[in-house]
C-alpha cells in the first residue's frame, strides 16, 4: 500500500475521525465545505497535528501517535498544491519552479527546471511574475514545484476551484497526463461531483468528519 | 555652518545610525517571533517592549538610569568589571534612541509580518525548507515594506530623541549634544540664529524621513 491513515483530530466542536489506504492511484476527497476533506490533507501534511493516528507512506512510518514518531512537513516528500495564493508574489515563474528544488545541486536544479518548464508548456514566461500569468498558468506552475521536488504523494486541495469551467476541464487533461507521466498517488480534494467522477479511480465521501461512502470513478 | 553646529548634526546622525542598525536587528528578531509564536505571558512582553512609545521620555530615561547607571543592575556589573560608565556618554545617546525607536519598529513589523498569508508558509514548509530559510525567503521580502518603513521610522524617532537621552547622556557641549538637546541649549541661552538653523535642518530630515516612510509603505514591490 502506497499510503494508509487513520487519525483522530478534535477542535472545538468537529471531531474528525478518518482511516483509509490507498495504493498508486487518484484518490479523490469529496463532500461538502466543512467535511474534513482539507483537514486531512493538513494531518498528512504534518502541518497539523493529529490527536491521535498512524500515517505509513510506502511502509515508511512519518506518523504515529503511539510510538511518538512526527516527521516534520519538510521531510515527509509529500507534495502540496493550496487552493489558492501557491506561488509565491515575490519570485518570477523561474524562481518559483526552483524554489521548490530545494537540497538539489544548482546545475541538477536548473536542468529540471528548464524540463518542467517544458512539461507543464512554461517555456515563455519563466521570467514573468504570479500576477502576469492567468490562473490556469499559475495552477501549472504550482504543480510545476511541488513535482520538481519529486514527492511520494501529492495533495491537490481544490486546485482549479478559482478557475473557469473552460480552463478547469483543461486542467483536469493535463491532471491526468501529470498521473501518468510522475507516477505518483494523488490524493484531490473536490466539491465537484463531476470532477470527482473524472479523476477519481476511487472517491471517498466526506460527512461531518467521517467518511461516509466509498465509490469507483467513472 | 559653524563647528558646534556640524558637531551635532554629526553627532545626530551617528547616534540615530548605530540605533537604527541595532533597532533593525532586534525588531525584526521580536517582531518575528512575537508574529509566529504563541506563549505564555506574550501581551505582557509585547507591553513592556511598547511601553517607550507611549511613556514620557523622561520615565523612559529614568528607567534607562537605574538599569545602566554607575549604580544600576547592568552599570554597576560593566563598572566593577571595566570602570567604565555608559552614563554622559554618547553610546548613552544611542542606547536611549534605541529603546524609544523599538516600539516603533517592532508596531510596524509585526503587523507586516502577521499580514503574510499563512499558506506562503505552509507552501515554503511543504517544499522542504526550515523555519529560518522560509523567514529569510518568504516571510521577510513579503513583509518588506513594513519592515523598511519600520526602520526608516524608526531612525526619525531616532534623530529627534530628546527626553531619555538628556536624562542618561546629559548635554555636554562637543560630547552629547545631539541636534534636539542643542536646539534645547541655544534656546536657553537665547542664541536664536544658530537655533533656528538646526530646527529647520532637524524638521528638513525628519520631513524627508516620513515621506519615505510613506512612499515605501504604499509601494507595491
């Protein structure tokens, strides 16, 4: 199993209380606002805390509340795209590709940032800045850096959720591409049932902090 | 101009200098800190490290004297160990335009720095780099603005220190007469020409200061 979960975070009056696994596939997180769906993305993360849990990526133990194991954020090589506000204001699309290859060798770093460029169709506009590109290009760029750090899961947290219906059926292609071409598991968070259905090769339904069904993609 | 008057324009821009560079420094570090941590007895630091902003001069001064003097807590350990007393001296000077012109710097950092978005952090972590790397790289060149308005602020409260610094520096003709404790003694002594000349160099800086400060706090970077 590429990854599998079960936590337990309390805040105030939510409670969530999730298990699940998932091998190299697209797992969609799906249900409403305020379900727990971006919640767990922040526990397996390790930007939040659980109260209670265990997190193994590639049998690798990053979290375990028992044996008091908590891998910090920095080195779980898990990839995470933000709904909103990815990219950094402050560095052209060049730096911001780069700032993601973090502990690579200079000339190894900018070798791949010159071929993510490629992938994600950049080429032209490494030198302009987040606020001179559309929001579909700054989604590209976004995955662009998570994926040049080459993690072992990516979390996608309503990526294309500011975007328009044109572009987001775009981006979902190009989702499916970066799948096939990264080879990675892909945990996406969505409150659009058709996006689910599309990505998905399996959904897991959210409900007031638990999951409440598990269904197949179409 | 003549010589006294050179002296302490010098001597003023020297002071508010070396207190700008420490009050840069140390305001960032509480500034930082105060903006990202949460810990016990937190708004009291963050009252006694504001307190100079709203205390007069003189009780700032005051305090300055019991701690640094010949015979305060500190004095008196750097006197037994070095017979040397920062008391009418212009380091004096300088440790006074420091404490006044922290507050200031550390009122506009802060607010600077709690204004970056949470998730520029949580992205920079996420990327693998540290605390200190994701301070340095993301934290601090987005809050820039208020950070160089902090300091440029921070050096006209420097420049105009009067009241803390009379207390713990004295004026001392040729030593610690800084531009406002000289306009203070021309005044007294009714040398009006010579007092008139350092108001309107002293209001010229402090005026240019400020329209920078406000220039820097509006530009978007």
């Amino acid at each position: 199993m590429a990854v599998s979960a079960k936590f337990l975070k309390k805040f105030n009056d939510f409670k969530l209380d999730v298990e699940f696994s998932m091998g190299n596939e697209t797992l969609v997180f799906f249900g409403p606002s305020g379900a727990g769906k971006s919640l767990t993305l922040k526990l397996l993360s390790g930007l939040i805390c659980p109260d209670q849990g265990i997190l193994k990526i590639n049998d690798q133990e990053v979290f375990n509340s028992e044996s008091k194991i908590n891998v910090r954020p920095q080195d779980r090589s898990i990839g995470y795209v933000f709904q909103n506000h990815s990219l950094f204001p402050h560095m052209t699309v060049e730096q911001n590709i780069l700032f993601g290859a973090k502990g690579a060798q200079k000339s190894v770093a900018y070798f791949e940032m010159k071929e993510m460029l490629h992938t994600f169709h950049l080429e032209s506009l490494e030198k302009k800045y987040p606020r001179e590109i559309s929001g579909g290009q700054e989604q590209r760029v976004a995955l662009a850096m998570t994926l040049i750090r080459k993690p072992k899961l990516l979390l996608l947290d309503e990526p294309f959720s500011a975007l328009d219906n044109h572009l987001r059926t775009t981006m979902r292609e190009s989702l499916k591409e970066v799948k096939e071409k990264f080879n990675i598991p892909i945990i996406f968070v969505t409150h659009d049932e058709g996006e689910a259905n599309f990505l998905g090769n399996r959904i897991l339904v959210f409900k007031n902090g638990k999951i409440i069904e598990e269904k197949k993609g179409l | 101009m003549e010589s006294s008057l050179l002296h302490s324009a010098y001597l003023s821009i020297k002071v508010a200098t070396i207190a700008t560079f420490f009050v840069a420094i140390f305001g960032l570090l509480f500034s930082y800190f105060l903006a990202t941590r949460k810990f016990k007895g937190k708004e009291i630091i963050e009252v006694i490290l504001t307190l100079p902003l709203v205390m007069p001069p003189t009780v700032t001064g005051y305090y300055l004297i019991i701690l640094f003097g010949r015979n305060g807590f500190i004095g008196s350990l750097i006197y037994n160990y070095t017979e040397w007393t920062i008391m009418f001296t212009w380091y004096a000077a300088a440790l006074s335009s420091f404490i006044v012109s922290l507050p200031l710097m550390i009122k506009t950092t802060q607010a600077s720095i709690e204004s970056v978005d949470k998730t520029m952090i949580d992205s920079a972590y996420m990327l693998g780099h540290s605390e200190t790397e994701t301070a340095f790289k993301v934290i601090f060149p987005l809050a820039k603005k208020g950070i160089i308005a902090g300091i440029i602020l921070s050096f006209a409260r420097a420049i105009g220190e009067f009241g803390a610094t009379l207390m713990l520096a004295g004026n001392i003709p040729g030593k610690t007469d800084t531009m406002p404790l000289a306009i203070y003694g021309l005044t007294s002594s009714g040398e009006w020409g010579k007092a008139h000349m350092m108001v309107l160099i002293l209001t010229l800086i402090s005026g240019v200061f400020l329209y920078v400060a406000n220039r820097f706090s509006k530009r978007n970077f």
